[in-house]
C-alpha cells in the first residue's frame, strides 16, 4: 500500500485503481469481467477503499480511433449514454457497488445529453444517488470530426469525509495532460490528488507509437502502445507543479477475440519522489493519500481563481 502523505493522518483517501483488460465491442463480456475485479478489489473488508477507480471507457472500450469513420459511427450512436439511471456505466455500478460504501470513478465514456456528445469522466458517490461528472476540456480534430465537444468547467469532485472533510478529485481525461494550466487549476482549487484515464488513442500523435510484437500471448501484427518514458516525465511535471500526486490510469485493449489492440501502464507520480509506480499486467492497485500542505488560498491564488471563475461562468471556491 503506497502512502503519499503523513501515514499517521486519520484523514486520508483509501484508493484502489483497477489496471485491466477491456474488451473492444464487448459490452457483456467487459460487465463480467468487471463484476469479478470489483469484488475482488472491495474484499479487503479490513480496510476497503473509499475510491474506487475503473479502467478507461469501461463497458464498451474506446469508440473513437479503432475502426473506419462509417463503423465508429455507428458504435457512437448505439453506445454514447446518459449519464443517469439509464445509462449503462451508471446502471452497473449502481447495481455491482451495491453491497459496498465506496465511490467510484469511471469512465471515460461517450455521453449523449441532448443533441450533444461530450468525453466525460463520472463520479458515483458511495450512497449510489448522486452523480458528479467532468467533460473533456481539450477536444482534438479528430474528436470534433465525431462532433464530440469540449466541456466548459474544470474536473473538480468532492467525496465525503469524517468530521465533514471534504477530499477534492481532481481528474483530467487523455491530452488534457499536455495543459499545465488545467492542472495548476485543479490544484489551486484544493483537489488532494489528480486522477485521469489515457489510453493510446490515434489523435494523441504526441505520445503514441505502434510497434511491431513478437511471440508470446495472442496478438496482432503491431499494436498502438503510448510511449511511457514520455508519459512518465508528463506525470512527473504535473505532480511537481501542483505539489500533488498524479496518477494516470491505463489499461489494456484486446479484441472479441482476445488479440491484443492497445496498451498503456498506470503511472503513480509524487510530487517529491518522481514517478513511484509504473503498473503493466493486469492488477489491482492500492494507496493512501492525505491532504497536501498548502498555504491558504490568498493574493495571486485568489486572483487566479477569480479570472477562471469568470472564464467557467460557475463558484470555483
């Protein structure tokens, strides 16, 4: 179990990150799958998590950069979801955290509300009532080609604590990480940690590169992998401009026919140590984290925030 923080605080955020196997089109499979490492994930009983954390596009895997533009969409239209009682994502989790008092952080997912599609990140608190979400700020071409837009306030949640501590989230989703700003945000704004979803996506030219495989598990000729020094040294900067650790949750790609499609690791990083954890197979991940010591938010901090308010049009304090 990593402690980023004073381990003897009481206040800390117990976190368990599930770096799995998601099935490409494999909606049924994928819930299977997923119930099983759940549960396997919430049997500590001794000492559960209070944040659970899913692989990236969970149920379905990624609709965007894996097919012709015809077939993707397609499966854009038969899969982007609402993000209520009858959305997939959040009728399973619902439905699987039952048993549990945990929240969990899924996604990203398509969501469909109204006539607009967004790449949106979502929060189910451990009452299982109330749903938060963040919509992908920095959308790409290939994003706006599939008329996916761009979300218009920063990625903050709060989950409840004891005395009535708030523990804020940030979360980014895929090249939101290639803006400091976001993150400087996230962290002037109070968020204890900042967790996001990357996955090896086509449109993130930046960080992905296709290599050639050998013998060893059922593959394809060349998969999409993210080029991980570059992610780590990603992971690295945000966590020490933001004196907050970062974690990047990955995750592993595979056809209906369990050929192998993408990869990308999980990355833990420290805002003092540097990256901490780079996670490959598949597993269940475990760590503590507490509040980062900061100075109250006065002066340039205030202004900061006074400017973005104005920007987002919402209360960021």
């Amino acid at each position: 179990m990593e402690v980023f923080g004073d381990e003897d605080r009481e206040d800390v955020i117990k976190i368990a990150i599930i770096h799995g196997r998601i099935k490409y089109q494999a909606r049924r499979q994928n819930i299977h799958k997923l119930s099983s490492l759940i549960g396997e994930a919430m049997s500590k009983t001794e000492d559960p998590p209070q944040l659970l954390v899913l692989p990236p596009y969970p149920l379905t895997g990624p609709l965007i950069g894996y097919n012709n533009k015809e077939r993707t969409l397609r499966y854009i239209k038969s899969n982007a979801e609402r993000i209520n009682e009858k959305g997939y994502t959040t009728q399973f989790i619902w439905q699987r955290m039952a048993p549990y008092m945990a929240n969990v952080l899924a996604g990203p997912i398509i969501e469909r509300a109204g006539p607009k599609l967004f790449n949106t990140m979502l929060l189910v608190d451990q009452d299982h009532h109330r749903v938060l979400r963040y919509r992908k700020i920095s959308v790409t071409p290939m994003e706006a080609e599939y008329r996916i837009n761009p979300g218009k306030e920063p990625g903050i949640m709060s989950i409840p604590g004891p005395g009535g501590i708030e523990r804020k989230i940030g979360v980014f989703i895929e090249n939101d990480i290639l803006h400091p700003e976001i993150f400087r945000l996230l962290s002037l704004m109070g968020a204890w940690v900042i967790i996001g979803s990357i996955l090896p996506l086509p449109y993130m030219e930046q960080i992905i590169e296709v290599k050639d495989v050998g013998e060893g598990e059922r593959r394809n000729d060349k998969i999409i992998s993210i080029n991980t020094s570059f992610l780590e040294s990603f992971a690295t900067a945000r966590a020490v401009e933001t004196g907050v650790p970062v974690i990047i949750v990955g995750g592993i790609v595979e056809s209906l026919h369990g050929e192998l499609m993408a990869e990308s690791p999980t990355i833990i990083a420290d805002p003092d140590h540097g990256v901490v954890k780079v996670q490959r197979d598949e597993d269940i991940l475990r760590l503590d984290v507490t509040p980062p010591e900061q100075p109250p938010c006065t002066g340039s901090c205030i202004n900061v925030l006074s400017v973005a308010q104005k920007y987002y049009r919402q209360k960021l304090v």
